[in-house]
C-alpha cells in the first residue's frame, strides 16, 4: 500500500547538503549514518597514495553534515529505496 507523506522542513532541512562520504555504525539496536564533506586535498591525497602505492595520511578533515538514528525496520525501507533508485539509474545509464 502507498500513502503520500507530506513532512514539514525543519530548521535547516529545506536545502539540500552536498555530501561526499557516509558511515553506518550499530548502536545498540539503532543504526547510526553519518553523512559528510570531507575535504576535497584530503580526497586527493588518499587517491594519489592508492595509484602510487604510498602511505595514506592517518587522517583527513571533514565536517559532519547529518547523522541519523534509525531502527532497523526503517534502514531496511531506506536500503529498499535506494536500490530502487540506483537500479532505475543503471537501467537509464544502459539505454
């Protein structure tokens, strides 16, 4: 069955975060993603130590944009959703 959700923006939810990089963590029967930016020199440098075999830097700076605690039934919806999505993108990318 599908019903239409309508949920009112919050305080910082009406414009869309760029994010580069995710993490899932259990907590205790929740399941915590952080979702952030990390930043663009430290990116590079983790790719440039891949390609030429050197060691990456212990550490890059990013700043969290969004971290959320979700039971598992609702990670289960979200994961659902999203390979949703991505199937139907790989499906338009092919055509």
């Amino acid at each position: 069955m599908q019903v239409g959700i309508r949920l009112a923006p919050g305080e910082q939810s009406t414009q869309p975060m760029f994010c580069n990089f995710s993490g899932v963590t259990n907590a205790g029967g929740l399941l915590l993603l952080e979702f952030g930016f990390l930043e663009p020199g430290g990116l590079h440098a983790i790719t440039q130590a891949a390609r030429t075999g050197g060691n990456p830097p212990d550490s890059i700076g990013g700043q969290r944009i969004c971290r959320l605690a979700l039971p598992p039934d609702t990670a289960a919806q979200l994961a659902q959703q999203l390979n949703g999505l991505l199937a139907s993108a790989a499906k338009a990318k092919q055509s």
